[in-house]
C-alpha cells in the first residue's frame, strides 16, 4: 500500500492549506499504531515533534506503531511518500533504518557546543535535500532535533557568526 503526499490538492470542504491538510493526515496515520515507513525510493523524510525534542525519519525509517503514539505534529521533508511494509523482514528492516536515523542526529548531539551542533544539523540537511528543501524548514524544527534555541538556528541561517 502507498500513500503519496506530495500531490494532495484542496477541495472545496478542505482547509485553506493542504500542507497543514496532509500533515494533520500523515498524525493521524503516525499515531494510530499502525507502521508505517518512509518510503526508500524518495528522497524524503518525516520530522516527528514530541513533547520535548522533535526526530527525524527519513528513507527506509519506521514511523508509527509505538514509536510514535504520542507524537504532537509533524512536518514532511521532501515530497512525503509513505508505505506499509510488506513483510516481518522489511519491518525488521524498517526498524534498524529508523534506529540509524536516530543515531545520526544523536551524533550530531553529542557535541557540547549549540552552533556546532545547529550547523551540523543544517549541514546535513543541505547536503542530503538541497538548500530550496532545508529554507521551507523551520527553525523551531532543526532547534526540536539538536538541543539549541531556534534563534540559534536562525542566526547561523542567515549568515551572522555566533560566539562559541
């Protein structure tokens, strides 16, 4: 089963933006306790906002199921293609993806200093989706998944150097 939603389009009894449409769906999807997965043909991905940090999935990762009931909202990355995995194998799969997307933001954590950290963030973004996806990101987003304020974020955006 696939769900793409990267072409959603509004109707007439649908809300006025259909991003805020298909990330309220892609919520109700995350928290059902269904799996799902980030599709591993796109080059797209999910920021999952908690209560008090946000992850990011991206292709491969498993999404949904106990991982997520109490996510809060999330932000597709890319244009957002989600699909049931088949089989116990491709769960099994979808898993470890999911822990390896972990792992890399949790590296990018562990360095102690916040602009280090926010640039890392960023950089990795930039250089896995292109700076025209990473600018439709907010800052509250990059800040949620490395620990530091979004002023932080936004400074280092738009090019003023900070302190360490």
């Amino acid at each position: 089963m696939l769900i793409d939603h990267s072409n959603m389009t509004e109707s007439p009894s649908s809300p006025p933006n259909p991003e805020e449409q298909a990330s309220s769906l892609v919520l109700c999807q995350l928290t059902s306790g269904q799996l799902w997965m980030v599709n591993s043909r796109r080059r797209n991905g999910l920021i999952i906002y908690k209560q008090f940090y946000a992850e990011f999935a991206g292709p491969g990762a498993a999404i949904g199921s106990f991982f997520d009931v109490n996510s809060h909202h999330v932000l597709p990355v890319g244009e957002l293609s989600l699909v049931c995995p088949e089989d116990q194998e491709e769960r099994q799969k979808a898993y470890l993806i999911r822990r390896q997307w972990i792992r890399l933001t949790h590296q990018l954590t562990d360095n102690p200093i916040p602009s280090q950290r926010a640039q890392m963030i960023l950089n990795q973004f930039d250089n896995y989706f292109g700076a025209d996806t990473v600018a439709k990101i907010p800052d509250e987003a990059f800040a949620l998944m490395v620990g530091v304020l979004p002023q932080t974020v936004n400074t280092l955006r738009h090019g003023s150097r900070l302190s360490s």
